[in-house]
C-alpha cells in the first residue's frame, strides 16, 4: 500500500552549561536529572525497539552545549554518584513507609528505588557511561538522525556582529564532527529563532547582512525547523502563544505580550519542506505541525495532563520523590493522590494508539485533499519526555512502534524529507521564534535588556583581539581559545530565557555577569601585551579547567566578517 505521508519526530535536546555551577536547586543537577529522567529512558527505549527489530526513524537533537557535558568525565563521575543517592534514598523510604504501615506509599518507594538502580546499571553496562557514544551508534545504524545546533544556544537573531553567528554555527558543527564523525545536515536554531537578510549602516554605508540561512549554507546544513506561524502565517499558536507546559508556557502570565508584528507575507504549509531566502537549492525549513504538537504541548487537553499520570511539582519532604499522581484538573497540590505505575502505563498505551491514529488521518486527509504526499515535523524539547512528563519515552516508543506498523505513514528524518521530497517553492520567512508572542520578546524584554549591550560590545571585542593577533601561538593563543568560549557561554540564550520566566532570574543573571566578567578579564591580560604573570597564570587555568567545552575551538573563528556568512580555513 501507497504511503499517504511520512513522519518525524524532532527533539530538541539542551540545557545550559552547567559544570561546576552549582548543584540545588540550580546548577550541575539539571544535567543529572535530565540523564536519569529522559537521556537514558530515551535511549533504552530506541535501543529496546531496534532489538525487537521495529524500523522506527526519528530526528534528535543534541545541542553541541550540552553533547560537551554529557560527554565530561566529571559529569558522568557525578551522575553516577547522583543516581545511587536516589536509590538509596528510596530505599530508605522504604524503610520509613513499612515502619507507618503505609503500603501504597512502601510499594511506590520500592519502584523508584529499583527504577533507579536500573538507571545506573543501563548507564555503566549497556551504554558504558558514554552517552553520545549511544547517540552516534543509533544514527550509525540508521535508527536516528542527530541534528546540531548552534554551539551554545546563542540567541542568533539578536547577535550584532556576524563573526558571532559564524562563530557560533562553525563552533557547533566542528564539535559535531568531532562527536559523531561526519557533518550535520541538519539544525535546530535555538529557539527556533530565524533572521533573514537585513541591511544596516555601518561606518557611514550599508551592509547587507545575510540571513541565518546562508550561514547553515556555508557549513553545509540542509533543513532547519522552525514554529507553525513563521511557515502558515497567521497569530502564534501552541508554544509561541503560550499554549505549553513547563517553562515556557509561563512567559505570558507574567508579562503583557505583544504578538510579532512580523507576519508570513505568502503562507504556506507544515505538510511540505520550503527552500529558503538566500539559500534556495541549498537549506530548506521544516515547520512544527500544530495539530499533531498540540497533543503533547497543551497545557489544558495535551496527554500530559491526564488524571493517572504522575504530578511533577509534589515532591515528598524527606526524599523528594515524586509519589502522587495529577489527580484531575484543579486538584490542590496537598491533595493529589497516589501516582499508580500499573494504571499510568494503561493511559500510555491508550494515548499512543490515539497518537498514532491521529497522525495517520492528518496525513490521509492532506494527501486526500491536497494530492500530494505529506510531512509531518512534530517537534518538542526533548526534555519534555519522562522530566516534565514523567511516562512520555514510554509514550514516544509506544507511537513509534505503531506508526512503524502502519500502513499509510513512513517514518523517516529531517533531512531523508528534503534529499527525498525536495521543495517545490521557495519561502521568504519573517523574523520569528517559538518564543512568547512569537517574536524575540522572551529574550529582549524590560527585564533582559541590559545584558544585550555587553553583550555586543563583546563581540565587537573579540573581533579586535583576533585582528590584532591572527596567528596567535602558545600561551597567547590558549589566552584567545580561553576568551572564545566565554564569549560563546555568554552568548546563551538560557540567561535571558530564565530571567524572564522567574524560574532562575537571580541564577541566571549570576552566570551571565561572570561569563562577561571572565571574557574580559583575559581579554585585559592580551590587553598587557606582555606574559602572564603569575596571579594571571593561575587565573587562566582556573577558568580554563572550569569552563572547557569545545577543547578543538580556534579563535579566529571570531574573525570580522560583518556582511559574509563564506566558511573560512578556521575552527
């Protein structure tokens, strides 16, 4: 039987740096909760299917950001410590459950202590600690396609300097080549934030400063995603609007958002890939479907929220398992009841056959109104599965072996869409993200614009150093390699994004002073044009064991290259 469509899954793996910076509630921990809840479910799951021998194909992105911490040999040292602590902590409720006579609760301590037990166990024995290790092997064998990203999330379209944006893409795709052995062909821009060309003044003249798209050109990338109204036109919907659960969903209730005034001139559709601006022939955009994203992103009748399924906020005083269940809506937080495995899992079956239905009539309905073969790019933090939503991998592997049995969609990637069903058109998108409003406003905003100047002056800093040192050696090139990174872990979009959710504002704003104070701090020992003393030597190795990501980045990749997207020999 004919394929009415294909599908895609698309998740967007990251957290911020976070290595030695803190623990609780902000800090290091964010990476081991996300290892233990999602990153390791998520890969027993995709592993699990392909030993059954299920043809899943879904598309998976790992931030360079986060790949680099995943991949550190103190994380994992810590993550290891992390999950026997829990276990042992649950095993100690046990004990205190069984003593008060409280079964259901004993009985519930048990299955955290031995789901635990069984996360540390699947980290050291079936992935041998390595993570991306995992990762790479999956799209080795054709189970997965493993997008990139810019290298720390930076927020690309409020970035004045190009050399920022080239520095950012370049970075990330090197660290990609690195991890997984052959080049990207696919990314997601963070936040799914797009700029197409602009034209500024510049020292009296124009620059003509080339759109997101021919940066990803120039290194080679395919396909980029990108929210429901930048392709379709119209309002915002879905996480844009503020329609979604976790952190982002927030935004809107504490500010008064103003929708984009940028709206898609010639709208289009979700179901088929585009070329883009100036980049046609070369890089394509995929937009999130909405009607399929909504069943998982909806904060009101999304399959998160169901009654059986596990409540995220209610955590136990002592141990801080997570023993309650969602309860239904409205249910006050001292009153949820008692989470139930068994019953839960009945609900992710259950949501999984409603999934794979759903897609398969979206796409029927297309093809038969349409007469043409469809695509569908569902999209999500990944995050979101078995973290936020705590029975979402068991979901996720559910759908995928159903719509590996169905008759009518084809699971495919990213970019097997465009290599396979290239665009027809060519789309001039507007200035976008999945952010609030669907404009820049999450991370430009009465509460984040003062780190945007610093910022820019940074980038126009670095340009100078690397001018005025291009071929740099020795200890002055570890200097210059040193100030790269911070620039890059300034440039991340997480400090602005958590300032204006309130969830880590005075964190946030903690991290990003201290980047842009250490970015300056050994820009002043170039400054000297002298060598290091010895107060400046120990300074430098401190930030250098501390923050060192990206151990292959060049400097120079920081070059001024106002108005040229051209890949260069660096980095």
């Amino acid at each position: 039987m004919a394929k009415s469509g294909a599908f895609t899954f698309v998740l967007h793996s990251h957290l911020p740096y976070a290595r030695q910076a803190g623990m609780w509630p902000h800090g290091e921990e964010w990476v081991h909760e996300a290892i233990a809840e999602t990153y390791l479910p998520l890969l027993n799951a995709l592993t699990d299917l392909e030993a059954e021998g299920v043809p899943y194909q879904l598309t998976i992105g790992v931030t360079p950001i986060l790949g680099e911490q995943l991949a550190d040999p103190l994380i994992v040292d810590h993550f290891v410590h992390y999950a026997a602590e829990r276990a042992a902590w649950a095993a100690e409720d046990v004990g205190r459950f069984d003593k008060t006579g409280d079964t259901v609760m004993r009985d519930l301590a048990r299955f955290y202590h031995h789901w635990y037990a069984r996360a540390l166990t699947s980290f050291q024995d079936r992935f041998g600690r390595d993570l991306i290790g995992a990762f790479r092997g999956l799209q080795d064998r054709g189970r997965i396609e493993v997008a990139t990203c810019a290298a720390t999330h930076g927020y690309l379209p409020l970035l004045a300097r190009d050399s920022s944006i080239y520095g950012q893409v370049k970075t990330g795709v090197g660290a990609y080549k690195q991890r997984y052995g052959r080049p990207p062909k696919a990314i997601w821009l963070p936040e799914c934030a797009y700029r197409a060309a602009v034209v500024e003044q510049e020292d009296g003249r124009e620059i003509r400063r080339p759109g997101l798209e021919s940066f990803l050109a120039a290194q080679g990338i395919r396909v980029f995603f990108s929210e429901t109204h930048t392709v379709e036109g119209g309002r915002p919907v879905g996480k844009a609007a503020g329609e979604a659960i976790g952190l982002y969903g927030g935004v809107p209730r504490r500010y008064a958002v103003a929708l984009s005034p940028e709206e898609q001139s010639e709208p289009g559709t979700t179901f088929q890939p585009y070329w883009v601006g100036d980049a046609v022939g070369e890089v394509a955009v995929l937009g999130r479907n909405n009607r399929t994203g909504q069943q998982v992103w909806s904060g009101t009748f999304g399959y998160p929220g169901d009654a059986w399924y596990r409540e995220f906020h209610r955590k136990d005083g002592v141990s801080g398992m997570q023993y309650w269940r969602i309860g239904g809506p409205g249910v006050d937080l001292g009153d949820k009841p008692p989470y139930d495995p068994a019953k839960a899992a009945e609900r992710v079956a259950d949501h999984a056959r409603h999934y794979v239905a759903l897609v398969e009539e979206v796409l029927t309905e297309y093809q038969q109104q349409n007469g043409r073969f469809g695509v569908i790019s569902s999209a999500y933090d990944t995050e979101l599965f078995g973290h936020w939503w705590f029975e979402g991998v068991d979901w996720l592997k559910a759908v995928l072996r159903g719509l590996a049995a169905s008759e009518s969609v084809e699971l495919t990637t990213a970019s097997r869409i465009v290599e396979e069903h290239a665009p027809e058109r060519v789309m001039q998108l507007p200035e976008s993200s999945w952010g609030a409003g669907g404009s820049h406003f999450t991370w430009l905003n009465v509460d984040t614009q003062w780190m945007w100047p610093p910022i820019h002056a940074a980038e126009r800093r670095m340009e100078d150093l690397v001018a005025r040192h291009p071929d740099a050696d020795g200890e002055l090139r570890d200097v210059l390699n040193q100030a790269a990174r911070e620039l890059l872990l300034l440039q991340s979009s997480d400090w602005p994004f958590l300032v204006t959710t309130g969830q880590a504002k005075e964190y946030a704003s903690q991290r990003f002073t201290e980047h842009l104070e250490r970015f300056n701090q050994l820009c002043d020992f170039v400054d000297t044009g002298v060598p290091l003393d010895i107060e400046a030597k120990r300074v430098y190795s401190s930030l250098a064991e501390r923050d060192n990501p990206f151990p292959a980045i060049d400097y120079r990749v920081f070059a001024a290259r106002q108005g040229s997207a051209a890949d260069t020999a660096a980095g």
